[in-house]
C-alpha cells in the first residue's frame, strides 16, 4: 500500500520482495544500535527478517494510515510525483531505504494516547536528508488524519537521530526513563490540525 510521496520519496509499506532490503537493513549493527530495548543485535538470517516483517505486517493490520511502519523508497532522479520516463511510462521507484514509523506508544500501565515518529535509515542513505523529507510528510498527513502531537524518541548519544527532530521543529523535552525501559531523549511537536 502507497501512503504518499515527496519529490524525492515513495512512503509505502514494506512488502515481501523487499525482504533482501529489510534484512540487509536490520541485519547491521550501525542501524541496530540505536534501536528497541537491550540487548540490541541485528537480524541473523533471511528467516529471522521473514518473521519479523511478518509481525510488523500484523501490527499494520491495527493502524488506521497515516499510523504504520512506512518503507521509505528513493524515487528516480527527477522523478516526483506524477513525472514520467517517456510516452506512457512512469517511473518506477527502488529499493527501500529505510524505514519510517509512526506508531501508538505505550508504556509500563499499557497504552498513553501518544503517537512515536522515529526513522531508520541504511547508512549508505543517511545525510541526503531522506529522514527529514520523509517525516516531515508523515508529520503533515498526521495533521491532516487529526493527530495533535507526536513524540521522537532518540538514545542520548544518537547526534544524528536529534537533529533530524530539531530540524522538523520538535521540541527537547530533555530525557525520560518512561518508554521501553531505557533512558531516552524525548521531542515533541504539536501539529496543526487540518479540519
């Protein structure tokens, strides 16, 4: 399913011919470090990644979009919306990139009513600004589906991962030990809602 696109990015969901993408992704440990609670490794096998795309497939079935766990997939050159190669062709997007998340948060007494937007990215894609263009558009259909704030949630070392959050004008509400058992920094932006 295709949530949106940028003028450089398609935010779809991941599917199984992307399954190479996900693990080799998820497989790293320049990615894993910074992500879920501890002990924190990387994807071992093609059946592991199989099995945890499956369970990410499941949690989508319980979210009303823009909410899911969005691959971001660089378009073509050029190609933004709409453009197309020659007569009749559209250009057809790659790999994914990484990942964009924007999911319900829960803590230690169950659900909040809060929303987590978080990113990952492969590294050969970091620093071309794919994070920010991505979740700036997830934060604006996140507005228009009536969503008021959402959350950012970065390990306190992750330099990386809090300047994309300022870049999108998130607010640092220092750090929190109340989410998935780590100590966290905590950013945050109020969205204007679209009626």
């Amino acid at each position: 399913m295709e949530l949106l696109r940028t003028p450089r990015l398609l935010l779809r969901h991941w599917e199984e011919p992307d399954l190479p993408a996900f693990f080799d992704l998820y497989s790293r440990d320049d990615v894993m470090r910074w992500l879920g609670p501890h002990p924190r490794r990387g994807l071992a096998t093609l059946d592991e990644a199989r099995e945890r795309l499956g369970r990410w497939h499941d949690r989508e079935r319980a979210l009303d979009p823009p909410l899911g766990l969005w691959a971001i997939v660089p378009l073509p050159s050029g190609a933004g919306p709409g453009q197309r190669t020659g007569p009749g062709q559209r250009t057809g997007p790659g790999q994914p990139a990484g990942t964009i998340v924007l999911v319900p948060l829960a803590d230690a007494s169950g659900p909040t009513g809060l929303i987590e937007i978080g990113w990952h990215l492969h590294p050969r894609y970091q620093g071309q600004g794919f994070a920010t263009e991505a979740a700036g558009a997830i934060l604006t259909a996140a507005a228009q589906a009536g969503i008021d704030q959402v959350l950012a949630l970065t390990d306190l070392d992750n330099g990386p991962s809090q300047a994309v959050a300022v870049r999108l004008g998130m607010r640092d509400e220092g750090t929190t030990d109340r989410w998935f058992g780590l100590t966290s920094r905590q950013f945050r932006k109020t969205l204007t809602v679209v009626p």
